[in-house]
C-alpha cells in the first residue's frame, strides 16, 4: 500500500514518541481501534503499544479536563501527569518506543456538537490540555475528515438508536446555519499543539482501511493488514432506523405532518455542506496554510483481475469500440 503518507520516522535512541488518534467521530475510529487491538501481539513485536478508549476514560486522563473537586485546575494537571509519566516509564521498560492514543472524545463528544450546532467548538481549549499533560513526547497527531452532512446525518442517526432521541427543527436549522468548518478544526488543533504535525485524512478514502490510518500515523508503511478492514458502530440501514423511530413514536408524528422524519437535511443544506467540504479538501491540498498536511492513496490497494473474468472482446465494458480477442 503505498501513500502520500511518508514521514519522518523517529530518531533511534530517542524517548517514546507519542502518536495521537483524536478521530472525528462517525470516522470509523472504533474501527480503528479495534483493529489496533486485534494487532497488539504484531504491534508489540514492533515496539507499539495502544491506549484506547477502554483504558483512557478509566481513569488514567482523569483531572486533564478539569473537574469539579477541592483540587484546584493545576493540581488535577499534576497529578494527571505524574500518572501519565508512570505508566509512560513502565512502557519504555518493557520495550516500547511508540504509543498510539486514539480517542475521539479528545476532541469534545458528539452531545456536545448536537447541543452547540457545530464541529467541535472546544478543541482548541482541550487539545491544549493533553498537549500539557502528554509533554514534548508527541510527536504526531492524526485526524479523520467526514463530509459534514454525513458526519451530521450519521450523527443523527446515532442518537436515534442510543438514546430514542430525533433531532428537532430548531437544532436541525442551527446545524444547517453552521459556518465552522473542519478547516476551522484543524486551526484551532495547530494553534493549542504548536511544532506538532498534524495529518489529516478524508474518510471517504481511508475510513475502509485502518492500516491507512495507522501508516499515516506512525509515519511507517509496515503496518499490520490483518483485521484492517473490520467495520465497527457503522450507522444502521434506513429499515433499522425505521424501526426504532416507529418504536418511539417519531415516525408516526412525522407521517402526520406529511414529511419523512429521516429527511433530517434539506437538499440545499446538502448540497451548502457539501460545497464547503470541497473547499475544505482544497485548502489542504494545497498546503492547509502550513498547519497541517493531507495524506491520499495513490494507488489501489488491490489489483483486479486483467481482464475481467468472461471478457472475450478488448475494450471497455461500457466502451463504444471493441474488437475480439484473438
């Protein structure tokens, strides 16, 4: 598999370089992590350790975000690094020198995107906050793009089977005013995380591949293909989605009102969000303003069959010339 991907790769003798995962969510990333785990006997053997989601919200980040205790902001921030740095300096003595962080929620959570209308509003603030707690060891961060109005549609979706909930139309109107791009993402992750390089990748190009994603991470072509094309909390199909809205009555209310409750975006705020994506993938492409850079496939991860199986005449299947084969 090879990629635009290529970076440098770490400097031997160095401490453990830190790698961050920080999704987006409905990006595939609990596929992602499934896959790092079903790999973690080949990743030790390479020297790659993985914290996900499991381990860090079980306490080990906890007081990097601040909360309410009789400790103060700073003294939840010590303790947190002191705890990181022990089990950082464990890792180091049993051979590690690389650790993977995935999570998400780093960025903020999606209940937070629904109740403010927009991407991320937060990470600037919270990307700072680990960047504190996680030290000069970082040495790259990653970051999946979706198109937002199927980000916004999968996130609807996933709220409905969750939680029972549909998104009203005050909501639904604030997201479709939104004017915060990933573009405004991806600046306020370079502003809080200076020096560090930040990747970004389209989900519609590597969300099917997590071996993609981890390459584009660690900067390094050999990475495990096995389970790299698991797919994990996908969004259900319309008929499930049906189901669970005529089971909490959204369904039947909104054929009343003579509309299809799963229409959560109009045509033009599509099509509006859509456009905006597009100018978003340009501005990486070219250069993202030196904050970041954009990491594409060049060429297909595997053959196919030369000719197509059957094919008895040269050409195209749907071409206007042919000739027999000889």
């Amino acid at each position: 598999m090879q990629t635009l991907c290529a970076g440098a790769g770490r400097n031997p003798g160095a401490d453990m370089d830190i790698f961050l995962h920080i999704g987006a969510h409905r990006a595939a990333s609990t596929s992602f992590q499934h896959y790092m785990r079903a790999n973690k006997v080949e990743l030790r053997a390479r020297g790659v350790a993985f914290w996900g989601p499991v381990r860090l919200r079980n306490g080990l980040l906890h007081g990097v975000m601040p909360v309410p205790s009789r400790r103060s902001m700073a003294q939840q921030m010590a303790r947190a690094q002191g705890r990181i740095a022990l089990k950082l300096a464990k890792l180091e003595d049993r051979g590690f020198d690389r650790l993977v962080i995935s999570d998400e929620n780093m960025m903020g959570s999606m209940r937070h995107n629904m109740r403010d209308g927009c991407l991320y509003s937060a990470v600037g603030e919270r990307m700072a906050r680990y960047h504190a707690a996680l030290g000069t060891r970082v040495r790259r961060v990653t970051i999946s793009l979706r198109a937002p109005q199927e980000y916004w549609e999968s996130a609807f979706a996933y709220c409905l089977m969750r939680a029972g909930q549909v998104p009203d139309a005050g909501r639904v109107a604030r997201i479709a005013a939104m004017r915060r791009t990933w573009r405004d993402v991806i600046t306020d992750i370079a502003c809080a995380m200076p020096g560090i390089e930040i990747v970004a990748l389209a989900h519609e190009s590597s969300g099917g591949h997590a071996g993609t994603r981890l390459a584009a991470l660690l900067g390094d072509g050999e990475v495990p293909i096995h389970h790299a094309h698991m797919v994990r909390n996908a969004r259900p199909g319309m008929s499930e989605l049906r189901s669970q809205m005529d089971a909490c009555g959204a369904l039947r209310n909104a054929r009343g009102r003579g509309c299809d409750a799963l229409d959560f975006l109009s045509d033009e705020t599509r099509a509006a969000m859509a456009e905006g994506y597009q100018d978003d993938l340009f501005w990486l492409r070219a250069g993202a303003d030196g904050l970041a850079r954009f990491c594409e496939e060049t060429v297909p991860e595997k053959a196919g069959i030369n000719p197509v199986h059957g094919a008895t005449e040269r050409g195209q299947v749907h071409g206007t010339q042919r000739r027999h084969m000889a």
